[in-house]
C-alpha cells in the first residue's frame, strides 16, 4: 500500500507542471499592445519587444477600457485620430464606445486588416446601397490621400517621408500600406530600396 500511495503522490505534480508549460506557450505567443505618451499605438510579439518602458500595455479590450477609466476623452479622441487610416472624430458618445473602437482598430491593424473606420451597426445599415462600387482612394487633404498621391509618384517615397507627412511612426506606416491599402482597397504596392539604400513604397 506505501509503495502505491507515493507513486499517486508523484504523478500529480507532473500534471501541475504540464499545465504551467502549456500556459506559458500561450502566454508567449500572445500580442501585446501599448500607447505611449504621446498616444501612439503600438503591437509586440513579447514583452521583450517593447522599448518604451513608460508606454502603457494592454492584451483585450477589457484591459484597455480599465486603463482608460482614468484618462480624460479627449486622450480617447487623441488616440483614436493617430491611429493610421482611422476617419478622425471630435468625440466618442461615451468611453465604452470610444474603447471599443479603439480595440477593433488596434487589434485588425496587428493582423493587417484594417478595420480604423468601422462605424456602429445602425450607421452601416443606414447607407443606401450603390449599382456599382468603385475603389475609394480617400478625400482629398485626407492623410490616406496625401499618401496615395506620394505612392503615385514614379520614384515612390520613402518610409522616412512618410513619417515626416504623417507623423506615424514606422510599424504604422507599414501597417497602413498592408491594411488599408493592400488588403482592403487591393492596390499593388511595391516596397523597393532606393539608390541610397533606403526602403520607398510606390503602387505598382
């Protein structure tokens, strides 16, 4: 009977262990968001990607909607208009809806189908069906319109141009150009190194 109870007894912290491992694989593989002071968003693979140790990291939307508990609405808006191809707001009707769109930004950017636009439902049923759709390349003085218009250009622009018109940072630029451009207005974007060596995008 002894020897049949300490074999029982060992066999239950190898299961504990298995359990932690397969946690910690998950954990690992899981994408971290942050926004730094300056309301800017970013996504990581790991904690160990994040440089900026004073930008705040969230992982859901009900992480993000705590942290935003204690900021003002106007950092929400601020947030929000930064985030690339996002159609600009004045306010949010309240921080639950102002949180919400922010994560579904955010989270489709990181999986580089951007979706910074998407209105509530009753918007999107309101519009009236049109005979044919046309690809849509942004209003004019738009920053999705100025970046088309330095794409179309025959040397293309660089990254670093795009940074300095936008004023995103590079993982947004890059983001946009995959997400908005690429994946849902399906243009064909070349990304080259120009003679100085420097990575440029233009619309093939």
């Amino acid at each position: 009977r002894w020897v049949q109870h300490s074999f029982a007894l060992l066999s239950a912290p190898r299961r504990v262990m298995d359990v932690m491992t397969a946690t910690a694989v998950q954990e690992k593989s899981m994408t971290i968001f942050t926004i730094d002071s300056e309301n800017h968003t970013a996504a990581h693979g790991s904690a160990s990607e994040i440089t900026d140790k004073g930008s705040e990291p969230f992982t859901s939307e009900e992480e993000l909607a705590q942290l935003a508990a204690d900021w003002p609405g106007s950092r929400l808006v601020a947030i929000w208009n930064r985030i690339p191809g996002s159609t600009p707001v004045k306010r949010f009707t309240n921080r639950a809806v102002a949180t919400a769109r922010i994560w579904r930004a955010v989270e489709s950017l990181a999986l580089g189908e951007y979706r910074g636009d998407v209105a509530p439902a009753r918007r999107q049923a309101a519009r009236k069906p049109t005979r044919k759709q046309h690809p849509h390349t942004g209003r004019k003085n738009t920053k999705q319109a100025q970046v088309l218009a330095l794409l179309k250009r025959s040397g293309g622009v660089t990254l670093q141009h795009l940074m300095r018109e936008t004023g995103w940072q590079a993982h947004s630029v890059r983001g946009f150009i995959s997400g908005a451009l690429g994946k849902k207005l399906r243009l064909n974007i070349e990304s080259f190194k120009n003679s100085r060596g420097e990575r440029a995008y233009r619309i093939g």
